[in-house]
C-alpha cells in the first residue's frame, strides 16, 4: 500500500480532515479507493468497523480479523507511518528536509504525531526552530512533534510552542544539553531508555515542568520521585534497579500514584504499594518483578480493580528462578468487570479462574504459567472468556490434547 495523496484524493482528504471524528467521509472514500482496486479501502473500513462495533460482538470479531489480515506496511524511501486509526496513519516519521521538499504528499493525511528524527534505521536528522514553527504552520493536524537525542525522546505539544520565525536555524535540541529554552514549557512525554543519557534524568526534571507521560528504564528512585512530583503526570513507566525493588512503602508517602491514569512498574508488589494503588483512579497497570501474597491480595479486594482496562501481572523476571507460587484464584475476590486486557505471566492457573468476572473482556495473554487439568477444564468451561478473541496461551507446558481443547474452544488462539 503507498499512502502519498495525489490531486484526485485531496477533496476526500479535506472533508476527513475538516470532520476528524466523523465515519462518513472516510466511508465515502474508502468506496472511491476500493472502486479503483485500492486496498486501502479495505483497511478504513475495517477499522471503522472496529471503532464502531460492540466488542466481542461476532461483527466486531470479523472485523477485527480483516483488519490484521491486511497489515499495511508504512515504509516509504522516504519516510515511515505507523499507527493506524479508523484507516489513516496517526504517525508520520520523516527528516524536516525531506519533508519540506514532498509535502504535498503528506499533508492532507490525517497525521496527529511527527517525528522529525526521520525513519528507523536512518542517520538521526536534526532538527531547527525553524523547522518547528514551518510544521505548526503548514500541517495543522499535527498534535505533537517528537525530537530524538542520541539517547532520549521528547514529544512537544504543537500548539503550546512558542513563537518562533520560520527562518531560525538554531538547533532545537543539541547533543549532551537540553532542549533550547523556548521549547522546554511545552514538552508532554519523556522517555529515557538508558543510564548512560546525554543528560541525568534529574535535569530534565527540573527543566520540563509540564510533562505529563515518563518513561524511566534506567534511573534511580531518587530520580524517578522527581519527576513524580510533578502535579501534571498522568502517565509513568519505572523500571527499578536491582537494590530499589523493595520501596512500596516509599511509594505509597509521596502520594503521586492518586493522579496517574497508567503506571508500569517492575519492583516488588507489597502490602504498602498495594494499599497506594487501592486509592489511584488508574486505568491501565502493569506490575513486573514479584509480588507478596499479601500484596496481591490486597490489590485484588481493592477499590482499583473495577476501574482498571488494563491488567498486566508479569512475574516471569524474578532471579534466580523459583517455583511459582502465585495463583489466579487470588484474583476471583477482584471486581473485573471492566477490563478488556489481562495478561499473566509466572502464575499457576488453578481452577478458580472460572470464578472470575471479566464480562468486558477481549484481549487475554498467558505466557510461562503453570495449567493443570482442573486448571484447564475452568478455562474451557469459563462463561466469561467464552468470546475472547486470538487468545495467546503460550510456554504453560501445556501437551497437544491440551492445546487441541484450547483450538477447538477458540480456533484462532496461538498455542505453543
């Protein structure tokens, strides 16, 4: 599929772009590209399908099915989109020099987010003030601009930028310091893969005060509560080191967690934490490393549970390894009735499963857990899971009778 406008689809492109939430006109030329043989009108229709449909619903199933069969690929020479949303690419990456000579091909699609860094693979492209201002000027759609450091990312929000000329050839954000000045006010997303940054996390703590997504692979406790503390996070990811693992407690004093609407953690699960998540409005929660069984337990009876979309407990890092002594009937006391996602990782499945409540669930992942048979038969009998879609039960040393049962219940469930 090539996705550069011509002439003939800049009408349809402007009505989409003038009614962004709006399915019609994307139905309209999706009709146009599948009368021409395009199989782009396949993709918006399917994924409109998929917005609009009840889940778990078998329409919905359907749909959902065309769309991952068609699969767009979003490479150019050029440039690179990803993210798609009811048919168009939410993400456009593309050098600012490459983007001002072909942008006519690009800017009447629907994009929310660019990165200037250019596509994957590429020598990292530089960005100025300049080029900056020309996106906030000439592609209007855009959301957010993501510049690329040598080993850290920040999204700014377009329209919270300052003022800035057309013409400035500073550049925006130089190896080995911060962003320029007039661009840190409007920074919403931070990630920092690594220890070894251009720059210590704490100083862009300081320097960006109004982030509002983090995330942190490689930093200390130290580091993460300062980035914490500011009052416009929503979303943080942490990976702790080693030697911090254990600092629930900690967690629970600086209060933060009660703002955020996702947080990912790979530390310990205990008591304190879980008393700190039982007061959060989060939506999505993933939880790595271990948990103690009063930790889970208290997550579970908690007030969280009926909130959360997303679930994911991801005990599989624990060194050196251990038998697994976390069970699923732990979470039967959880209200679940809203999640749509639950992925487990390092627990044993046991009969109690079927006592759980997840009427809203689509999504379900079991990777390295343990299912024995009574474990097994819940599973297959379990009113609740009955229309999940693609399910993934993998690495659970499952034997091929019981893989067999698991396809016979859902054929396109992936087994290994």
């Amino acid at each position: 599929m090539r996705w550069r406008a011509t002439e003939r689809d800049a009408g349809f492109l402007e009505s989409i772009r003038a009614a962004p939430d709006d399915d019609a006109p994307r139905l309209v030329y999706a009709d146009y590209l599948l009368e021409r043989g395009d199989r782009r009108g396949e993709l918006i229709i399917a994924q409109c399908d998929v917005a609009r449909l009840p889940k778990r619903t078998e329409a919905w199933r359907r749909a959902k099915a065309r769309e991952e069969d068609i699969r767009p690929d979003g490479r150019d020479h050029a440039w690179e989109i990803s993210d798609f949303v009811r048919g168009f690419p939410q993400t456009l990456r593309i050098a600012p020099r490459v983007l001002r000579r072909m942008h006519r091909h690009v800017a009447t699609l629907p994009f929310r987010r660019l990165g200037t860094h250019g596509r994957e693979g590429q020598t990292r492209a530089r960005s100025t003030l300049g080029d900056l201002a020309w996106i906030r000027a000439h592609m209007p759609s855009i959301e957010t601009i993501l510049l690329r450091s040598r080993s850290s990312t920040i999204a700014f929000a377009t329209r919270e930028l300052a003022a800035i000329d057309e013409e400035d050839t500073t550049e925006a954000w130089p190896d080995d310091e911060l962003p320029h000045a007039l661009l840190r006010d409007a920074a919403t997303e931070l990630i920092i893969p690594r220890a070894n940054s251009d720059l210590p996390p704490r100083v862009f703590a300081d320097a960006l005060p109004n982030l509002v997504e983090v995330m942190l692979l490689e930093a200390s406790a130290d580091e993460m509560f300062a980035f914490a503390s500011r009052p416009s996070l929503r979303k943080l990811v942490w990976v702790a080191s080693d030697d911090e693992r254990t600092i629930g407690a900690r967690i629970a004093r600086a209060g933060f967690v009660a703002q955020l609407t996702s947080l990912k953690l790979k530390l310990l699960l205990d008591a304190p934490l879980a008393e700190a998540l039982a007061k959060a409005e989060l939506e999505e929660l993933e939880l790595a490393f271990d948990a103690t069984k009063d930790g889970l337990t208290r997550l579970a009876e908690s007030a969280l549970m009926p909130k959360l979309r997303q679930l994911r407990l991801l005990f599989e890092y624990v060194r050196p390894p251990r038998p697994i002594r976390h069970r699923a009937s732990l979470l039967a006391r959880a209200d679940l009735t809203g999640l749509e996602e639950l992925r487990l990782t390092g627990i044993e499945l046991d009969a109690g499963i079927a006592q759980l409540r997840l009427p809203a669930l689509v999504k379900l992942a079991v990777r390295d857990c343990t299912i024995d048979a009574a474990a097994l038969e819940a599973l297959l009998a379990a009113p609740a899971l009955a229309d999940l879609y693609r399910p993934s039960i993998t690495h659970c040393g499952l034997d091929p009778a019981g893989e067999a049962a698991i396809l016979a219940r859902w054929p396109d469930a992936r087994v290994r």
